[in-house]
C-alpha cells in the first residue's frame, strides 16, 4: 500500500528523533513491500527562523495532502526569557491541532518491564500498571478568551466546553474502554469550576450508553495524587486540555521516562503522531536523545492510522528486545546500567533497526 507522511521535525531534538523514526518506518516498508513518502514541513522556531510564522501555510497544505503525520518537538529557549514576545514556537503546534480538528490526543502510559527500576517509583506499584489517556486537545483554557487590561496590570485566560466537545471525546474514552478493562476515570475541578460541571453532566449522561463501563468522576487534584499512589488503579483517562497536559508529564515517571511516551492525535480526517517530551533544548545535536517515544509514535500511526497491525507490533517488539538487551539511552539509565550500554541517540536507533532486521529473518 502507498502512505504519504508529513514530516515536521519541529525544534531541539525534533529532527534527531523523528530521522529515527523515518529509519524505522522505511525498514518496515521495505520489509512489508508498502510505499511509505515523506515530504518535510517547518513549524515552531525553525519556522519562524525560515518564515516569521511558526505554522506557515505551505506546512498546512503538506499535512492536509498527506495520510498521516509524524511531528518532533516544538519550543526554544530565547521565548522563555522574553514573556512579551508575540510570536512564539508553540503557536505552530496549536494552530496545527486547531486547524487538522485534532481533539483528542491519545497518549498511552505503560511500562516496559525492563525499565521497572528506572522510574523514581517503587517497581511493585508500578508492576503492570497500563493507562490509556483521552485529553481533549483543541478546546479548555488553551483556546478560549485572553487578555490583558488596558494598563496591562491584569490579565485572563478563560476556559470554556461545549456540549459537543465534551461528548465527542468522552464517546472516544467510553468506547476505548469498553474495549479495555471497562473503567473509565473522568477527571474534573465539578468543585469548583462551571465547565467542569458540565463535563461531568456529559460523560454522566453518556455512561448511561455503555453500561459495561464503570464511571469514576475524580476531581484533578486528587487524581495527580492517586496516579502516583497507585496507578494501576486506572484503565482509560479522559481529561479537559489542560488538565491532560499536566497529568500526563507527571504519568511519564509511570512509564520510566518522558522519553518513552508516544501519542497520537485524532478527530476529524488525519492523525498526527508525536513524542509527548519537549525539544529538550539543552542535550539537542548531542546525539543524547531517546528516539523511543518518536518511534513509538511511528507504530502507534502504523496501527490507527494506516491499520497495519502486524508492522506496528513489529516495531514495539524491537524496541522491546533492544532494552531486553539491556541498552539505554541517559533518560532511562538505571543506577546498575554499566556505562558501555549507554548509548547515543544514533546507536539506539541502529540498533532498534538492528533488532527490527531480526525480527523480519529470525533465522540470521
Ligand atoms: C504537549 C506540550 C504542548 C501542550 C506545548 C508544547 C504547547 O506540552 O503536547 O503536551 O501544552 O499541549
Ligand atoms: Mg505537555
């Protein structure tokens, strides 16, 4: 089969990471006789370098022509210093999620028993612990009404759901669930917060379509807290924009390591896929990044977005039996990992490519 794929490498380690995917997604083309094209695209500072504009228009027609996209990493130190600065990096990114209709960003934390004891966390909460999060991505406090007063001493930010953006990711979390192990955690401020109030009122009244799913409302608070105390408590996760954003960093440590975490975001036509971490500006062009969580991405987009199941697996299996292997990358170095299986970005990558050749002709 023919997949066209918009590749926007982004900033920092975008480029590094997403090269390894697109390593990794030609070993399976040419293994699995499917023809996989790239065609690049700027967003976030590189962008703005090229362009002025962090999501020029020619990204845009590159992302609504291709099958599916594969996105790095957004976001430059120089924004952090300067608050007042107008244009910045991470407008690229939401744009992108605005103008694809992309709401609901997918973004599965489980750990690799292999890396058990690189989490901060105790491995015996963390054993089989597979959380599946439904954040909703293009509604909440990121895209409502913001503003300054007129003597700029003040400022809003203002969040607000509709009905239907609400219903239409939280059918999303209902059917994933009752697909999985039937429990669905709806998290929420309902104390506090009015557009929590009607999320809650929402799913409350969807739960009445899915009887096989049990229906926990958990307030935002106390679910940062229950995620670390135990969280194999959880199955699927559906969150406002905000609240998705934060948990799901804290929930990395769940999965050993930013650095692991893949995603997916979906809605109305394409899906584009992305590593969760950041452009992680202070290690990029060191050849220290973990690829994992963009070639993650990569299998998480073979599977949904193209239906290749069997290639998809194969690529979770390599990265598998790479830290089987014991390899690691500095992210997920364990106390006792002996220096020699530290390894580079590049040297990670060639041996996940390594161990995808394997898998193709186990008899070598
Ligand atoms: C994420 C990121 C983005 C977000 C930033 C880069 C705008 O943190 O995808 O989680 O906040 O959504
Ligand atoms: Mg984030």
């Amino acid at each position: 089969m023919n997949f066209k794929i918009a590749v926007l490498a982004g900033d920092g380690i975008g480029k590094e990471v997403t090269d390894w995917a697109v390593q990794v997604l030609r070993a399976v083309g040419d293994q699995f006789q499917h023809s996989f094209t790239f065609e690049d695209g700027l967003i976030g500072h590189a962008a703005i370098e090229a362009t002025g504009n962090p999501l020029p228009e020619a990204t845009l027609t590159t992302c609504r022509s291709a099958d599916a996209v594969l996105l790095g990493a957004v976001g430059h130190p120089m924004y952090d210093l300067d608050p007042t600065l107008k244009v910045r990096p991470e407008q690229g990114l939401l744009r992108l999620r605005k103008s694809l209709g992309l709401y609901s960003n997918i973004r599965p934390i489980r750990i690799f028993d292999e890396l058990l004891s690189a989490s901060s966390l105790k491995p015996e909460v963390l054993r089989g612990a597979d959380i599946l999060f439904y954040r909703e991505l293009t509604g909440g406090i990121y895209f409502g009404e913001r503003g300054r007063s007129e003597d700029r001493s003040a400022a809003y930010d203002t969040k607000s759901y509709s009905r239907m953006e609400v219903e239409r990711i939280a059918r999303q979390a209902f059917e994933a669930a009752a697909g999985r192990r039937g429990r669905l955690h709806s998290v929420d401020k309902a104390n506090v917060l009015e557009s929590s109030r009607l999320w809650r009122e929402v799913v409350q009244e969807l739960s009445g379509e899915y009887p096989n799913v049990e229906v926990i409302h958990m307030y935002v608070d106390n679910a940062a807290m229950q995620l670390i105390r135990d969280p194999r408590q959880f199955d699927v996760v559906l969150t406002g924009n905000m609240f998705g954003d934060i948990l799901t960093d804290e929930a990395s440590q769940i999965a050993g390591s930013l650095g692991m975490l893949p995603s997916a975001s979906v809605g109305d036509a394409i899906g584009l896929y992305e590593p969760v971490h950041g452009s992680a500006p202070d290690i990029a062009g060191q050849d220290k990044a973990n690829p994992m969580a963009t070639i993650l991405s990569a299998a998480l987009m073979l599977n949904s977005a193209f239906g290749l199941k069997e290639e998809s697996e194969c690529v979770i299996g390599a990265v598998e039996s790479v830290l089987a292997q014991g390899y690691r990358t500095g992210d997920i170095r364990q106390t006792d990992t002996p220096a020699d299986m530290v390894l580079g970005t590049t040297a990670i990558g060639k041996a996940i490519l390594a161990a995808l050749a394997k898998r193709f002709a186990p008899q070598l």
